[in-house]
C-alpha cells in the first residue's frame, strides 16, 4: 500500500483532521496534505515519531519497497546532520537482514558501510570538540592533543611505527583475486605512496594500465615520481596527462591539486576554474570546494565565499537540491568564512 493512503486510512480511522495531525508531528497542514496526495514523503527523522503516533511500527506504516525504503536511506545520509539513533537502529537491522537474504547483493552492506561512516563521522566530529575544550582548558594535555589529532584524520602519536599496512594488504589480496579491478589500484597507490614504497606503487600503476588506459595512469605516474623526488619526471607524467586527456574535467581538477600542494595558489585556482568550466550539467562541485580551500589559506576569504556561493547556485540547479544537510554544510561554511574575513 502506497504510504499516502496508508497514512490517510490510519488518521482518518481516528477521526484526525490534517491540521491536527500535522500540530502533533510539528509539520505544516499542507505538508501533511502532500503526504496524503502521494505528491513527498516526511523525512526520514519523521519516522519514529509518526509510528508512535498511530500505533504502529514504521514498516507497517510506510510498507516500502525494499529499493524505495534504500533510497530513502541514502537521502538521509545525504541530507540529514545528525541522525535519529532509533532510525539508525532500525535501518541497520533492515540492511543487514536484506544483505542476508540476498547474498549475492552488495548493495544494502554497500549502503550500510556509508551509514556507519556516517555516523563514524558524527562521533568524531563530536570527539574534536571534547578535545578542543579540554586542550582550552588545559593547553599542554597531551591526551588530548592525541584525541584531537584522531579525531580530524591525523596520523598516530607514535609516527614511527604509523603505516597502511593492513588497508594495502588488503588491496593486495583483492587484487589478486580480481587485477581488472581496475578503481581498486588507485586506493593501492594511495596507501603505498603515503607509505613510501614507491617500487611497489609504480608495480601497481603498470598493471592498472593493463586495464584501464585512462589519465588515472599518468596522474599517478606523476603522483609517485612526485613523492618520490623525481620532480621533473613527475611534470613530464602530468604534462602527458594534460595533452592527451584535455577535455575531461578531472584532469584539470587534478592538476589543480598538483600546483595546491606545490604551494601555487593561484595557478590551482586557474586549473579549479578550468575542471568548472568544461563540464556538463549536472555538475560537480568538488573543484569550488577546492577553491574555497585555497582561498582560506591565503586569507582571500571573500573570493572563497563566492566560490561556495557558486556551489549552493549549482547544487540547486544541476542538481535540484536546495536543502538539507549538503547544503546546510556549505552554508556553515559561508558563515565561517564571513566570521574570519
């Protein structure tokens, strides 16, 4: 049953009006109204709440599809801040017993992996406030100068016994089993970059390219001499990249991260605009995020607000988002920059 007329028939049967209803649950009688005509859905964080209400558990309420009630839970990953612990309770179970169910389907463990990084996120955003308060209440605790550095994505306190050696056996392993996996190679390199094992990376970068003959190859040629100290090979890498692949997008993206840490801010900012203007809608934003960035490091923090302005524009447009938390976020970060400019 189509949860319009499932929640019509449960407040209908009690004798509710719209207006009752919707005072009940803090909405609008128009939003309620909308319900009802099958024209939205509530938010997810509605759920328990409105199960309350009637009586009833929120499967029966809303009897989704199995791929409606995932969709569902992907808008809340994207769009929700902070998560309702009982919708979070009840999802998982969902999941997990999908995942059961249909062994061969990645995608509700996919999905489920998203929500706990979600959530993930949530506690550790929460632990880099702790630990800000204490280190301002005591600014030589050392326990708390650790939690911070875990807390925002740092390395471990002990640097010298701090390695990816457990994510690159994994990716080993995986590939393997499966060498035209060929996405799998990037977040290989990643790690043996990061870990200075530069012949193994560039072991890694020569199989990819038995499968997949796109810039990715040289990007990362160029990403290994790079941190290796090859500097000049690591340019002729890129500047292969550039003339063979110039018309998409992410080559320029990437380049502008190329001259961002290289401390050329303004020619990342050039390589940023470019990725911007050669896409098709609908398009993505990571490049004015990466503007924002760099702005704030040069304390150009007008030029930032614009770029997320642009952001919050396209979203809109491309993307017929205009709230919730994808765009909330942005906005926080328009206010932060205003407060510092």
């Amino acid at each position: 049953m189509e949860f319009g007329k499932q929640f019509k028939e449960l407040r209908t049967a009690r004798g509710l009006t719209q207006e009752t209803v919707a005072a009940s649950l803090g909405v609008t009688g128009q939003a309620v109204s909308r319900w009802e005509r099958g024209e939205t859905l509530p938010d997810i964080s509605l759920l328990p709440e409105i199960s309350a209400y009637f009586g009833v558990t929120i499967d029966a309420l809303f009897a989704l599809s199995d791929d409606t009630r995932m969709d569902r839970i992907q808008n809340m990953i994207w769009d929700v801040k902070v998560f309702d612990p009982a919708v979070v309770e009840t999802e998982r179970r969902f999941l997990i017993e999908k995942g059961m169910k249909e062994p061969d389907n990645p995608k509700p463990y996919a999905l489920l992996a998203d929500m706990e990084n979600h959530l993930a996120k949530q506690c550790r955003e929460r632990a880099e406030l702790a630990a800000k308060e204490a280190i301002r209440r005591d600014p030589y605790n050392r326990i708390a100068y650790g939690e911070l550095y875990d807390a925002m994505g740092g390395r471990g306190a002990d640097w010298y016994c701090w390695t990816h050696h457990r994510g690159i056996e994994f990716w080993k392993a995986h590939l393997k089993a499966h060498p035209d996996a060929s996405r799998a190679y990037l977040y290989l390199m990643d790690l043996l970059i990061d870990d200075q094992r530069f012949d193994e990376a560039r072991e890694a970068v020569k199989e990819m390219a038995k499968h997949e003959m796109t810039f990715r190859v040289p990007l990362y040629e160029g990403n290994i001499e790079w941190f290796a100290g090859n500097r000049d090979l690591a340019v002729q890498h890129w500047n292969r990249m550039c003339e063979t692949y110039a018309g998409e997008w992410m080559v320029w993206l990437s380049m502008g991260d190329v001259y961002a840490r290289a401390g050329q801010f303004e020619q990342a900012i050039a390589m940023y605009e470019k990725a911007m203007e050669i896409q098709k809608p609908p398009r993505m934003v990571d490049a004015l995020e990466a503007i924002a960035q760099v702005c704030e490091r040069t304390g150009n923090y007008h030029r930032g607000i614009e770029a997320l302005e642009r952001e919050i524009t396209i979203l809109r447009e491309d993307w017929n988002t205009a709230s919730g938390e994808t765009v909330d976020s942005v906005r926080r970060e328009i206010e932060r920059l205003k407060a510092r400019a």
